[in-house]
C-alpha cells in the first residue's frame, strides 16, 4: 500500500510528535491497522485507534494503488469521536 503524506499532513504530525511524541510510523500503523474508519466531509475517511488515554485520528483520502494522509491529529475527547 502507497502512502503519501500532504505538507500539511507533515507539519501537523511534527508538531504532535513534539508535544506527545506520535511518530510516522504510529500514523501510518493506525491508517493500515486502525481500529475504526469512520466518514469525513468531503469523501475523506478518518482511520481512527485510541491512543495515550484519547483517540488517534487519521484523515485520509483512497487513492490508486493507496492512500493520502490529509492531516493527522489526537484528542482526548474519545466519546466525542469513537463510534460505538
């Protein structure tokens, strides 16, 4: 599976990197192996797995022959976001 980063996708993962050290290879573990997918706007899924005591989430767009990561950001608010 292809995976392509956008630049903001990149600066976004920088910054939680940073501040509660999700790395790329976390991101992209959640997009392949994630424990939801649930419907975005605009035909963007979002690959969601909780993660630190929130939840993960992985906007991403299907592509030929893979994926596009849209951003990437965590939140604590789990209920807010995890369907069932």
């Amino acid at each position: 599976m292809n995976i392509v980063w956008t630049k903001h996708a990149v600066g976004r993962l920088k910054q939680w990197e940073k501040t509660i050290g999700i790395t790329q290879e976390e991101a992209e573990r959640v997009l392949r192996d994630p424990g939801q997918v649930v419907d975005g706007d605009l035909g963007v899924k979002i690959a969601q797995a909780k993660s630190r005591g929130g939840v993960l989430r992985i906007p991403f767009k299907e592509e030929e022959g893979g994926y596009r990561i849209v951003t990437v950001y965590w939140s604590s608010r789990v209920e807010r976001y995890w369907k069932g």
